[in-house]
C-alpha cells in the first residue's frame, strides 16, 4: 500500500469509533501500522512519507519508538504560547 492510502486508512481510525470514544487522537503499534502497510517492516523512509501524508491531511504522526501517535491539528491551536515574559 503507498503511503498516501496508508494515510488516509489512519484518517479513516481517527474518525471512528471505538476505544470508548467517538473519535480522536489514538496509537497504534508498528505490529498494526505494518500490517495497514502490508508489508512485515516500515524503514524510516516509510515512515517519513506516512507522516507528510498525514500533514497534508492535517494530521500528525509522532513516533514514540513502539507505538506511533496520530493527533489532529487542531488539538494544537488552544496550546499556551511562550512568549517573552519567560525570558525576563
């Protein structure tokens, strides 16, 4: 599977339910993302596609080494700001 269509399966988890909520931010283990893949290993290079593609969808992957992240966006815009009052 190309990473494009990877990208849009993840998509497609992030807006159903299960897990005791309707939709939303989840992980997923490599055993699961390789299996998405169909193929029994993801190379870093892989891994770097997958993610732009879910960039490009608005999504981010975040590799926590055994387990990836798959967040929106948007989760991001109501985040606290550093700003120059830290420095001082």
């Amino acid at each position: 599977m190309e990473a494009e269509q990877i990208a849009e399966k993840l998509v497609e988890f992030y807006q159903k339910p299960f897990g005791g909520k309707t939709m939303g931010r989840y992980r997923i283990t490599m055993k699961y993302m390789c299996r998405i893949a169909g193929c029994r290993r993801l190379f870093p290079d892989a891994i770097q596609k997958i993610s732009q593609e879910l960039y490009q969808l608005g999504y981010i992957l975040i590799d926590m080494e055994s387990y990836f992240v798959i967040i929106s966006h948007k989760t991001f815009t109501n985040y606290r700001r550093v700003n120059d009052s830290l420095f001082l």
